[in-house]
C-alpha cells in the first residue's frame, strides 16, 4: 500500500473524484471534489445532500467550511 506523506495528499489523490464529506451536524454531502485549501474548505460539484444517507437535494457546486467537516472519504 502507497503511503501518504502529509494528510492533504489523500485529498490531492482524490481530486475530481466522487467524495462522500460529513460534517458535524450529521448532514453529507457526496460530490466531485474540485479543490481545497490548508483549512480543508472544500468545493465539490454535482453534489447533493443526504440526510441520515437518504438522498434530499442535487446541490450543484457547493463550498463547504472545512471546520464544519469531520469526515472526507472517497467513494
């Protein structure tokens, strides 16, 4: 298995890529994952939004608050 360097290389590798993102408040966000910065706001498009993993918005691009995130997984 590859191993990372810094954490912000399994974004890199993830890039336009399909992202499952969770935040804090429960709510995820599933999308492309466009770009990101050192304090991990994140854009992704085609997304939508799930709510307890059921389907409740197609979003478009949206940017999330990377302090409002706790999970980033490639999907």
């Amino acid at each position: 298995m590859e191993s990372m360097a810094r954490p912000l290389d399994a974004l890199n590798k993830a890039r336009s890529k399909r992202v499952l993102v969770e935040l804090k408040n429960g709510r995820q966000y599933v999308g492309n994952l466009i770009s990101f910065d050192i304090h991990i706001n994140t854009v992704l498009e085609n997304a939508e939004e799930r709510i307890d993993g059921e389907l409740k918005k197609q979003l478009g691009t949206v940017f999330i608050r990377g302090d409002t995130i706790t999970i980033i997984s490639p999907q």
